[in-house]
C-alpha cells in the first residue's frame, strides 16, 4: 500500500517482483508491506530450533528508478505476534517474521529526498567534497525539474 490504497494483494510464494503505479502523489507518503494468515502452526520448532518458518523478505525497493536497498532500514514493522509480550514493539529491518505491517516513509520527489537524506548523513568537511556533493544535488533538481511544471530549487 502506499498512503492506504492498496497495490497489490496477493499470496506471495518463492520470490516475486512486484511493480506497481502510485497514481495520486503527495509530498509525505507512507509505504506499507504487511505479512498476514500467519499462524503459530507456520513455525516448525525442533528442541529450540526453528527448522521451517513463514516469513517475508524484502530484498529490493525501486522508488523512481532509484534502488533505496539502504533506505529500507528507516522502515519499521509493528509485529502481531502469536502470544502476548512475544517480543519487541517495533521490528527494523527487511524481514517480516509474524503479521502486521512494515511502514516507510518518504516524500516526493522521492529522488531529491532520498538525495537529501543521505546527503545529510555525509560528514564533509572539505570543500571539494562540498562542492561535489552540491554539484550532484543540483543535477538532481535539474533532472526533476525537465519534465516536470512543479520546479524544485
């Protein structure tokens, strides 16, 4: 789901590329995945083994032709576990274990935000590197901007 509107819904077995359209955009939108009809019985144990078990992964998400492998980890997931106090509040990370859904959030357009967000994260102290850094924010506007009326600075 994107913002509530549901993509896609559908079981998932093996691995399976999922793409989709998301036709209203806003500037604050939320990506949601959710694991669901998992049950206890889905989880094999031997002694305190877990030997089979239902779960999801997400192994790639394409936002505008940009691969956000590293973004994903911001998501989180509000697990429904099986038995009350099962285990943490909030799940990080790209494997759904139990039911419930993996939110992540972002903004349009999603490449300068994802841009913008990592180039926050970068320690540059060194002006070269500032100037590269802007350089490269700049050709990212310009490329959003070309074929789009909304101009962005």
């Amino acid at each position: 789901m994107v913002n509530n509107r549901i993509y896609f819904n559908d079981i998932v077995e093996g691995q399976k590329d999922i793409r989709f359209t998301v036709e209203q955009l806003s500037i604050r939108n939320i990506l949601s995945i959710e694991m669901t009809n998992k049950s206890s019985k889905d989880t094999l144990l031997h002694g305190d083994n877990i030997v089979k078990d239902k779960k999801l992964v997400i192994e790639k998400i394409v936002l505008d032709d940009v691969d956000i492998r590293n973004y994903i980890y911001r998501g989180r997931q509000k697990p429904i576990y099986h038995q009350k106090n099962q285990g943490p509040k909030f799940n990080v990370g790209d494997h759904l274990f139990f039911n419930g859904q993996w939110k992540l959030y972002y903004e349009n357009p999603s490449r300068l935000f994802l841009a913008s967000f990592h180039g926050k994260g970068q320690k540059i102290n060194l002006p070269e590197k500032q100037e590269t850094k802007n350089r490269y924010m700049q050709q990212v506007v310009e490329s959003i901007n070309l074929n789009n009326d909304k101009k962005y600075y």
